[in-house]
C-alpha cells in the first residue's frame, strides 16, 4: 500500500465518521436514508455519463453490491433500533475487518506481511474492544448484538464483492458511478416499504431533505475513494483503515457535540494507530 492510498482512505474514513454524524443529527433515519440514496442517484448518472459504463464481467458484482448494501441499511437501522450505538458500531466494523481478513488471504490470494497482518489484528481488536467498553456502560440486548453481527457479515461481504468486481471494471469510477446509481434506484424504495407511515414519509423525506442529502454526497466520496483504493491495494488493508472511522467518530463527537472522550476510547485510538503503523511498516 503506497503512502497515497494510505493517506486517501483514512481521509475517506474521517468523511464516513463525519456522514454518520450528519445522518446521526437526523432523527427519522429512513427519511435520510432516502436522502443519502437521492445523492447517490444524481452523483450516479452524472457519473455514468461521463465516465461510461465498467466492462462486462463487472456488472454481477455491481448489482450484488447493491442489493447487500440495501440489506446492510436495513440491518443496521434495525441494529440501532434494538441495541446501543456504543456496542452496534465498533462490533459491527471490526467484525468486518476480520471477516474481510479472512476471505481475501484465504480465498483471495491476497498476501499480507506477518506486521501488516499485526496491524489489521490490533485495529480490528480496538474496535472490538470499543463495543466490549460500550457494553459495561449500557445493558446487553441480545437482539441489538445478533443485528451487529448480521450488520457486519453485511459490510464484509459488499466490500470483498466490490474489491473484485471493481479489478473487472476497467475503470473505478464508472463502476462506482453505476454502483450509486443502482443503489439511488433501491434504497428509497426499501425505505418507503418499511416505514410506518408510507402517505407522511414523502413530507418527512423533504422536512430533512438538506442534510440528508449532504450527508449523501460525503457518504459517495468516502466509499468511492474507498472502491479506488481497493482496486490498486490488499482488500484487508483498505477495509483495516477505513473502519478506523469508528475511532476517529468518537473524536469528532468530542470536538463537535460536547460528547465525552473517555480515557478508554484515548487508549483504543493510540492502539489503533500503532496497528496503522504497522500496516505500512509492513
């Protein structure tokens, strides 16, 4: 992994920290769900006029990462509804890591050097370790716990469809550009069967359409310049680096909401640097 890719991840995991936190100010999340998706659509089709559409052998993959993206929406939305955001976050990213770890070095080929694989070790253990500290400070919900874990079977299975479909693409940025495409298109209409209120939801999608929508434009660049990334370095350490956005969340909700950075979360995010270290040291 060169320096520059390094470097553009982490920028795109501080970006999905800072949509989270937009999307996290939104009180109704199916209605800025919808938003993000409308952001997608329009980002979707100015990009797929001008960058064309990704080579053949591409298109599976373009359309399974879209459905399991809709299905990693749902879950997680339903993994907040029953579990605390403390423990649903962290548990559901790390356990992403590993299981992204996992897949490409044994079924991928991918290689990784004995500090790299240190490093993506200790950036998924600080995440984990995050949800274990969240559970000491709000009761256990069963419900909340199997969510997060379905949530990041979820994450780990459209990021490893992604990391290959995008090196059969011939070009990232149409297969990105189709990507947002179809999940504008899918999205919405997800959100709109399952909410309660299907004649109101149209009037709550336009109460926060603003945010909703700038939430939806930081959320494309972070996860398209992750996509870039993956297509030129090992999918484990694109996914090891971006999920320390889970770390650099806590920070920005210290900074920007008054919320407290414990001595905890300090010392996880001070692991969790040493595991970067590691990962281009190796």
């Amino acid at each position: 992994m060169t320096l520059t890719v390094m470097a553009a991840v982490l920028f795109a995991a501080v970006l999905h920290s800072a949509w989270n936190a937009i999307a996290k100010a939104i009180p109704d999340r199916l209605a800025s769900s919808t938003m993000i998706a409308v952001a997608y659509l329009v980002s979707g089709v100015a990009g797929s006029i001008v960058f064309g559409v990704p080579s053949g052998p591409s298109w599976p993959f373009v359309f399974a990462s879209a459905a399991l993206q809709t299905c990693y929406l749902i879950l997680l939305t339903t993994s907040y509804k029953h579990g605390d955001f403390s423990q649903v976050y962290p548990l559901a990213r790390g356990l992403a890591v590993l299981l992204v770890t996992a897949v490409a070095t044994t079924f991928l080929a991918e290689k990784l050097s004995p500090w790299q694989l240190a490093g993506v070790a200790v950036v998924a253990g600080s995440l984990l370790s995050l949800a274990l500290a969240g559970k000491r400070r709000a009761p256990s919900n069963r419900k909340g716990t199997i969510f997060a874990v379905l949530t990041g079977a979820s994450i780990a299975a459209y990021t490893l469809v992604d990391g290959v479909g995008v090196r059969l693409s011939g070009d990232p940025l149409a297969y990105i550009s189709w990507l947002f495409l179809l999940q504008g298109l899918l999205i919405p209409c997800v959100c709109w069967r399952l909410a309660a209120e299907r004649r109101t939801f149209a009037k709550r999608v336009v109460r926060y359409w603003k945010p909703g929508f700038i939430g939806g434009l930081v959320s494309m660049l972070a996860y398209g310049i992750v996509v870039w990334a993956q297509s030129l370095a090992p999918l484990a350490l694109v996914s090891a680096l971006r999920e320390t956005s889970v770390l650099l969340a806590g920070i920005i909700g210290a900074v920007f909401f008054n919320e407290r950075f414990s001595r905890v979360r300090l010392a996880l995010t001070v692991v969790a640097v040493a595991g970067i270290a590691a990962i281009q040291l190796g």
